[in-house]
C-alpha cells in the first residue's frame, strides 16, 4: 500500500533536513522522485517536457563543497525519464503545477485525482510506478511543456536544415529548406490597457503578473504619453526595459508650439489668455527635462540643440538590466513618471522623450505569448507616438478599461477614452473582447451592518450593474462590442494581503485565466510542429517512393482545386456585391447629412474663447486635435475625417463585422476559406503509396490557410479605415489653406474654407472613398484566389511529381515529431469539446 505523510511534517523532518529534491518528466507531466527532499526554498519542479533536471544543492551544501548527482548513462540516453523509486505528482491548492522555488506551498497528490479532491495536502507515494499522461491538462504544467515541446522540435528541424545544406541545391531542396525558415514565428497576443492617471493600471499590472514592485506605483505621478509593453524575457533570468526614445524631428515638432514663449518672459505669458493651455503643457515638459534653467534666457535653438538631450536622441534606445523588479522600478522612474510640483535644477526627468518601454520579466506562463500594453488614452499629439499607438491599438486582441470604482459609471474621460478607440479596435483593428475593470473594490465606507467583505461584495455587484447600463446607453461602443463586454470589480491589495477577501473575491484570477486562454487559444507551438511534421513527411517520401504511380492523385488535386476555387471566387464576390450596396447607402446619407455635422463640430461653447487656437490645431494637424490639457480640465479630441466619413462606416459596420470578424473562434468571409479541402485524409487511404507526400499537402492546407487568414485580419484593417483615410486626403489642401489664415477674421476665414470645400466636393469626395474602398476588396478577393492558386499547385508539383533519392534519412525525426503532434491534436480536440 501506498505511503501517506503529511508532506508539511515530511518537509519539516529533520531526517529530511539537508537533502535534495530530484525530479524529472514522464510524458509531459510532473513525475517526481523522492529519493531526497530539502526543506529550504531553493527545491524547484521541473516540468520540462521528456527532460531530467537535476536541481541545484541547498546553499550550504554548495559552499562546503558538494554537488549535484550526475545523471547515470542510461538516465542521458532515454532523455524522457528513467523508472523511479517513487513518483508522485505535484500540484499546488488549485491544482495547477507551480515551477517557483517556493515548495512549502505545494500539495501532492496522486495522478488521477479529481480536482474538486485537490486540496489535500498529503503525499501519496507509489513505489516504482511510473504515471504517465499524453498531454498536460493544467495550465502552467501546459506552458512550460510547450516551451520545451517547441525546443526540442526547432532543434530537430535545425539538424535537418543543417543536412539539407550538404545536398545539391535542386528546386525541392531550396523548397524545403525556405519552409523550415519559414516556421520560425514569435507571435504575441496584445492586451492594451487604457485609463487615466491614478486608476491603478500599475498595481494592476504588477499583481497580474505576480510583481508588486515591477512598474512604478504611488506619490509620483504616472505619465499619459508613455507607453509601456510588459512581456517576458525570454533570453535571461534579469529584469530588463528597452527604452526607446523618440527622433531628432520628434523633438523639434514638441517645441516648435511654443517657440514664442522663448526666451521665457513670465509677464508675456499671462498676457495670452488663449494660449494658456497649450503653453502650460509647454512649460511643464522643459521644466520636467531642465528644471527651472530653461527659463533663464534659453532661446529655442539652444533648447534645440541642448547636448545632453541630442546625445540621449541620437542614442535611440537604452536598455536597463537590474537583477530584481524593485531595483528595475526604480531606474524606470524618470522615463515613465512626472515629477509633481517644483523640479530642482539639475535634475531630470525624461518622459517627454520617451516613445515606448519594453520590460521584461524573468517569468514563465502567459507573458511568454501575451504582452500587456499600458496605453494613453486617445493616442498623442506626436506624430511617431500617435502613430505606434493607432499600430498597437489595432493589434490589441483584449481591451481592459481601466478606472475607480467610485467613479466607474461617471468617469466621463473612461467613456471618452472607449468611445474614442471604438471604430479603430473593432472593425478597424483586432479586438474580440472589452473588460471594463473597476479597481481599488477594496475602499468602501465603514458600516455595522455588514462585515467588510460583505460590503465590498455588495458594492461590487451594484457598480457592476451601473457600468452595463451606461454601456447599453453608448450607442457608439456598442455597436462594435454588443455580446463582448465585461465588466471586472478588482483589489490589487486585497489579492496581496487577503485582508478581507478570499483570492477569488478579489477577481485578480479572473483576469489571469483570461490571460491564459489567450495564450492556449493562440500558441503557435502546435502551428510550428504541423509544419515541422509535414516537412519531414516529404523528406522521408521524396526518398523513398521509387516506382509510386501518381498520376491519378495529381489528377484529382487538380480538378478538385480547380472546382474548390470557383466556389471561393462566387462567395467573395457576393460578399463585395454586398458591401456595394451598403456604400451606396452611405454615400448618399453623407451629401445629405455631412454639412450640419461640419457645422456643429465647429461650433464653439460658452463665449468660444481659445476655440481659434483649437481649430488652428486642427488644421495644422490634418483634421486631428489631440488635447494636451490635462486632468480635470483635458479637452475632448477632434476629428473631422472621421466625422466626415461616419455616415459611411455606419452603412458598413454590421456586415463589416460579420464578414471579418475579430473573434478567432470565427472564420473571415464566412468560413468559405477554411471550407475548401483537397481532402487529402481521404486519398491518404487510398494511396499508401505516396501516404507521406499526401500528410505534407495536409499540413501545408492547414499552414496556408492560417497564413491566408492572418492576411485577411490584416488587409482587412486598411480596407475599412481607407474611407477616413480617403476623406483625409481630399480635405488635405483645403486644411492647408485654412491653416494659412492669419488676423483678426483667422475662425472665421477658417470655418468658411473647411464649409465651402465640403459644400462644393462633397458628393465626388464620399463616391471616391465609396470606390477605393470596393477597389481594394476586390483586390483582396484576387489576392486570396491567387494565393490558394499558386501555394497548392506549386506543393502539389514539387510534393507528388519531384524525386530526389539523396536526402538525408529522417525517419527518426519524423517518428519522434508525429507522436508529439499526434498527442497535441487530440488534445487539442479533448478541449474544444469542453
């Protein structure tokens, strides 16, 4: 019978004391053998897939001179483990596989074990049995074997490219060798999280991940226009920022605004009412990089050319490495916070010359695949920042809206902020999902009535039920995320300190699991070993198929693909004929309608003081006004091409979504693509023959038609923001013109050249972005038809009609990439039914 102890008192033994935890893997799950077991922290679980680790001694052992057990011959050899003493699996209280130093939280329980029974925390040892699973059901157990899965096939693949390098470069050789550079991939899904200053996205942040002192927290204010991408360091064990900084032009267009301030004159300043704004913007960026030395007689060209900043510039990023989150948060500092109040001369803080922060944690899990974005709220004013951050924006597959919870409902800037980003993350971008997150639950009045934890619970569940109906009442945002809005009531505190609330409560997991499932749902472990088993599979058969009649199948390929493509070619052109007739609609509401939209959004509130210097921004911007206000008083972006094209993309956006839509789980152009198939599981049974040949034509099916729709999410972006783009380009002369009014009558003259322009282009201008758009779909329709073409007629001739017996023998290989394929396909079916 199996031994039980309770692994805490087994821990704590003193027979125990100074030994070692050994472990290895079976079949890619935890299999560990106790044959030592220390109690001191530095006892890790490897969950490598098919490896042995021998895990460092315990400190005190190194330095007296001791070392690790070497592995035995047979144990280097089987590389998948050797039969064991005992084997037992390890999990933690919520049954998922922990790979920190930190085993006093462990729990160990025998394979086979329900989950709803795993939070025993006995040790169940079976002696000399080895447990095995084909595949990892828990999520971390799962990414690390994924990690290792990938190793060991890129490194498999890297050998045969290396033997493919000594043969004669014919046409299947350079075929094949192009296919294995073309598996490397690093794809990341984005998660861009919006919010104002003090929302708590930091403490968020960091408690998502597991780090509560990584990105700067507290006192110091964060700062709006730095973009931070937090992802994992895949090279190292250090925490590392690349910083980089934005260009020479970049630097010159910031001051260039308040070039009339300098050399700064105090009096001068409060004289210009109008300027007020945008001069206070001015002033606190020079204040934040020189402290008070600007103001003392600096001209603009000496600013300009300042040395310390041109040298900093001309760098163009820096990298911080540091071997703890506390040390890195600190030297992060001045490139991502602002200074409040009065700056001491001398000293620096660099924000305004930052464009982007990359940090990276020495962390397994998500971050491998899934990269968190802290974004601005409505892009910036400079023009590379407002560009990286319409790029990143479109990529985002998650949004989290990040605000208070006080003031979740109400929070005007939070709303302004979603409503903004709308159209440019869903139709014209990526994402399938917006969680509305309300922070710092924890803060709530005090009551006798309640415990703390009720009250908190209450509240959340009443601030939840507001923010769903604010986000009913928001035509705008909901037209584009109707059934993908959630909304979160989370305690970065509470999560750490568990004060009031269980773990769960605090709904932190919540989002981690979200996190998690975009990383299973999106691995591109399984992408790679398809590719790598379909590639082996013509190595093998181009060597061995001497005398392998193909004519009938090559026939087949032939006459089905060319009938499949008909098919494909009829449904997009009824999907463009579709499309047609909503631009039409469009078009005509805009000749109708867009003269009175122009006229509101030039006019002005109260007594229209400023507004002059507001449209003259607009204008000089290309139809853009991003504020520089800040806070309370931070202005409402303007964009006149966009409400100049909105009557166009609201004919389209409902067939728009369902014809591309963001959520993966769905097929652009309705599933027509992923419908075509050679069927080549079929031939596969009647021509054993060429079975090989036939296995490749398989996986390059399903690689081309990843890639195809990967293109489509793409293409699919430019095609809809193409009408804004279009209505921009057309206004473009007439924002010049405006732009050059000068004097008294400047809003005026300004109003009447935007109006008249419009008025006299308008039906030629909204027809024009009516046909690019219908242009460049179709150009996507031949694009596509083009690429089935060619991609399978040219695997087809080179799969079943090209011999060349000298390729290097790779049966061992290929045998070793199908058993992992094999495995990750029916698990890859087990959870799809789940």
């Amino acid at each position: 019978m199996p031994e039980q102890r309770d692994l805490w008192t087994l821990m704590a033994s003193q027979e125990n004391r100074n030994h070692q935890l050994n472990d290895h893997v079976t079949r890619g799950i935890i299999s560990v053998r106790i044959e030592h077991f220390c109690r001191c922290d530095e006892a890790a679980v490897c969950t490598a897939y098919g490896h042995v680790r021998e895990p460092g001694m315990h400190s005190r052992q190194r330095a007296e001179g001791g070392g690790e057990r070497q592995r035995s011959s047979r144990e280097r050899k089987s590389g998948s483990g050797v039969q064991c003493r005992r084997e037992v699996t390890i999990t933690n209280r919520s049954d998922k596989i922990r790979t920190g130093p930190s085993t006093s939280q462990y729990a160990i329980k025998r394979p086979g074990t329900p989950k709803s029974r795993s939070a025993s925390s006995i040790l169940r040892l079976e002696c000399g049995k080895r447990h095995t699973l084909p595949y990892p059901n828990d999520a971390t157990a799962r990414n690390n074997s994924e990690e290792v899965i990938l190793s060991q096939v890129k490194k498999r693949m890297k050998d045969v490219q290396f033997k493919l390098q000594n043969q004669d470069n014919t046409k299947l050789n350079t075929f094949l060798k192009t296919k294995i550079k073309d598996l490397e991939t690093d794809k990341r899904e984005l998660v861009g999280v919006f919010g104002r200053s003090g929302a708590g996205k930091s403490s968020l942040i960091n408690a998502i991940i597991g780090e509560k002192d990584l990105l700067p927290t507290g006192s110091i204010s964060a700062c709006t226009t730095v973009m931070i991408k937090v992802e994992a360091n895949m090279h190292n064990s250090k925490y590392e920022a690349d910083i980089e900084f934005i260009t020479k032009e970049d630097w010159d267009d910031e001051l260039w605004p308040g070039r009339h301030l300098l050399p700064f004159n105090t009096e001068q300043k409060k004289k210009d009412d109008d300027d007020d704004d945008d001069d206070e913007d001015f002033v606190e960026k020079l204040t934040q990089l020189f402290g008070e030395e600007w103001k003392h007689g600096k001209t603009y060209e000496e600013l300009k050319d300042h040395k310390q900043i041109r040298d900093l510039l001309q760098t163009k990023k820096i990298m911080l490495s540091c071997e703890s989150a506390e040390e890195l948060s600190k030297k992060l500092v001045n490139y991502t916070r602002r200074k409040q109040g009065n700056v001491e001369d001398g000293k620096r803080w660099y924000w305004p010359l930052v464009k982007c922060v990359t940090v990276k944690v020495p962390k397994e899990g998500f971050l491998q695949h899934v990269t968190l974005v802290d974004l601005p709220g409505s892009g910036d004013y400079n023009k590379s920042r407002d560009k990286m951050w319409k790029e990143i924006v479109g990529k985002c597959s998650t949004v989290w809206i990040v605000t208070e919870i006080n003031r979740a409902a109400t929070e005007k800037e939070t709303w302004e902020i979603l409503e903004h980003a709308s159209s440019i993350m869903g139709n014209g971008g990526e994402c399938h999902q917006i969680h509305f997150i309300c922070t710092k639950s924890d803060q709530i009045d005090d009551s006798d009535d309640q415990s703390p934890a009720d009250r908190i619970l209450t509240n959340n569940k009443d601030v939840k039920k507001e923010v769903k109906n604010e986000f009913n009442n928001k035509n705008k945002i909901n037209k584009h995320f109707k059934n993908s809005f959630e909304v979160f009531t989370v305690s970065a505190r509470e999560f750490l300190k568990e004060k009031h609330l269980k773990p769960d409560d605090t709904e932190i997991p919540k989002l981690q699991d979200i996190l998690q499932n975009l990383y299973d749902k999106h691995s591109e472990t399984l992408n790679y070993v398809s590719g790598a088993y379909g590639i082996l599979s013509l190595i093998q058969g181009a060597r061995c198929r001497e005398g392998a009649d193909r004519t009938d199948v090559c026939a087949h390929f032939k006459q089905n693909l060319s009938r499949q493509l008909h098919q494909v070619k009829i449904k997009l052109e009824e999907v463009n004929k579709v499309f047609e007739k909503c631009l039409s609609e469009g078009v005509e509401n805009s000749t109708k309608y867009c003269g009175k939209d122009l006229n509101r959004s030039l006019t002005f509130k109260k007594d229209g003081r400023g507004f002059h210097r507001t449209l003259k921004c607009v204008v000089e911007n290309n139809g853009i006004y991003k504020p520089k206000k800040k806070g309370k008083k931070k202005g409402t972006p303007i964009n006149l091409n966009m409400k100049l094209s909105s009557y166009l993309t609201d004919s389209i956006d409902e067939e728009f979504k369902k014809t591309f839509p963001n959520d993966r789980a769905c097929e652009p152009f309705n599933g027509v693509i992923s419908r075509l198939s050679l069927n080549t599981i079929e031939l596969i049974q009647k021509y054993k023959d060429v079975e090989l040949q036939l296995i490749f034509l398989q996986t390059e099916e399903e690689i081309m038609k990843r890639k195809l729709n990967k293109y489509i999410r793409e293409q699919k972006k430019t095609i809809y923001n193409s009408l804004t783009a279009t209505i921009a380009e057309d206004m473009k002369k007439c924002y010049e013109r405006a732009a050059s009014y000068k004097g008294d009558d400047t809003l005026k003259n300004m109003k009447e050249a935007l109006q008249s322009h419009v008025r006299d282009s308008k039906s030629r201008m909204f027809d024009n972005a009516k046909t690019n758009m219908l242009e460049q779909l179709d150009q996507l329709k031949e694009d596509i038809l083009k690429t089935l073409r060619t991609t399978m007629k040219k695997a087809i001739e080179l799969s079943l009609k090209t011999d060349d017996f000298s390729f290097p023998d790779v049966s061992t290989e290929l045998g070793e990439v199908k058993k992992i394929y094999n495995d990750m396909k029916a698990h890859q079916k087990r959870s799809s039914k789940q």
